[in-house]
C-alpha cells in the first residue's frame, strides 16, 4: 500500500542559550493510507512532540515529512499547518463552550453555504451516534459524548490525516476502551488514515493497525500488534509490553475494588 504519511529519518529539539538539545533522533516511519497508527510510550519519550512536528507545529532539524507524497517538513521546508490537510483531535478536546455540538462541529466549514454546512454537520453527527444532541452545549455532554463531538468536529472538513492527542486520558478505564473500539470502527468506515500518541497500551491495541514504541526519543519498533506481542525486536519492548500490560490489569482491579 502506498504510505500517506512518511517521516524520513527526522530530528526534533529545541534551540537553548548552551545549544541545540535533541527530544526526538533519527526517526522513520510510513503509514499506509487507510491505516491508523499510534505512537505508544511513557511521558518524555518523545511521541507528543513528532504528532505536533506532523501537523506542522515543530520544526525539523533534518530529516522529512511527506504527506501523501507531498513535503511538508524539512530544514529548507515548513508548509503552515493549515495547508496540511490535517485534522487535530486535542487532549482535552478543545470544543467551544459557547457553541452548541452542532456548532462545534461546523466551524471549520464556513466556506459552505449555511444549507450544505448543517447537512454535514447533521450527517457527521449521525456519523458518530450523536444526533440527538445537536443543539446541547458541551458542558451538557458527558465525557464520551464531547470526544465523539471532538472527533466529528475533526473530521468534518475531509483531512487527508487525522492526528489525535491522548484523545482518551480523561476517560474511565473501561470508557476509554470501548471508545477506542468505537473511533476505530468510524474511522474505518469513512476510510480516514490516522496516526495518534498515547501512553494506554489497551487502546493502542484497541485501535491501531501499526504500533510504534517510543523511547528517549527513539522509535524501537513500528509494528502490527501482533508482531509486537509476539515477536518483540529487543528486550526493551518486550519489558515494555509486559509492564504496560500488567499496569492496565491493576488498573482495572482498583475500579473493580472501588465498586464493591
């Protein structure tokens, strides 16, 4: 398949008074268009800050970003974000709250006409299972309901790519979970590529075909989950997936003992 998005052996830092400090090193992957991909690794590892250099907030110190074959990130090259083509799920989800869902939803599409505008908005709407809700503001949503708003809202304006921020750290255990379930099932039913960061290996395993496992920002390994839980290509990962996996049973023991 032809990747829609490659990162090309890409650095990433930030300029100090003492010099240049490296967060991510020599960086490469490339994701399938249709595919959805996810960046997996603890706080500082670096996967937050290769999301923010795809959608065109950080600079490249070398290396490239292409999106569908286009460069869009080099030393020489920095398109503006608006013209990437990318959508931005946020972590918080970022909705107005003086707007109703249904307005959330269209403001990236005011060069339509008002006629064609609340018929996408209505048809993303009922994309996601949230119809209904329309005219409720987001304080009025629960926490499901305002990431599915947040997740139209996102895809309202067609993006070639979508990229999502911990789109479900603020959710419960088992929410979380289950709407990883569910964004993977409307993203694959509108065929959207999409590539998220997360540190809850039960959602990237929930949700992605393609696996990258951060580190010091490094990548140790981009795979299908499969492949990660079965044939890990150091001890690292293998540690990595272990921990991550017995974490997520503990977790869920806790909500367990806090039901009782």
């Amino acid at each position: 398949m032809t990747p829609l998005l490659e990162l090309d052996d890409i650095t990433l830092g930030y300029q100090t008074p003492a010099g240049w400090v490296d967060i991510v090193r020599h960086f490469s992957m490339s994701l399938p268009e249709g595919e959805i991909g996810c960046l997996l690794g603890a706080s500082g590892s670096g996967k937050t800050t290769v999301l923010r250099a795809v959608a065109g907030f950080e600079p490249v110190k070398s290396g490239m970003i292409r999106i569908d074959g286009n460069e869009m990130s080099s030393p020489r090259l920095m398109v503006p974000p608006e013209k990437r083509h990318v959508g931005m799920m946020f972590q918080d989800y970022a909705l107005f709250p003086h707007l109703t869902a249904a307005e959330n939803v269209g403001f990236g599409l005011r060069t339509l006409s008002k006629s064609k505008r609340m018929e996408k908005v209505l048809d993303m709407l009922k994309m996601v299972g949230l119809k209904h809700v329309e005219d409720r503001f987001p304080h009025e949503l629960s926490g499901g309901q305002q990431q599915r708003v947040a997740l139209a809202r996102a895809l309202a304006p067609e993006p070639d790519l979508l990229l999502l921020d911990e789109p479900f750290s603020n959710l419960d255990v088992d929410t979380r979970e289950r709407l990883a379930f569910e964004v993977r099932e409307i993203l694959k039913k509108t065929g959207h590529t999409a590539l998220l960061v997360t540190h809850n290996q039960a959602e990237a395993f929930a949700i992605a075909d393609r696996i990258g496992i951060m580190a010091d920002g490094a990548l140790l390994q981009w795979d299908t989950p499969f492949e990660l839980h079965h044939h890990p290509v150091n001890k690292k990962v293998a540690d990595f997936i272990h921990r991550e996996a017995l974490s997520e049973q503990q977790a869920r023991a806790r909500l367990r003992d806090s039901d009782r």
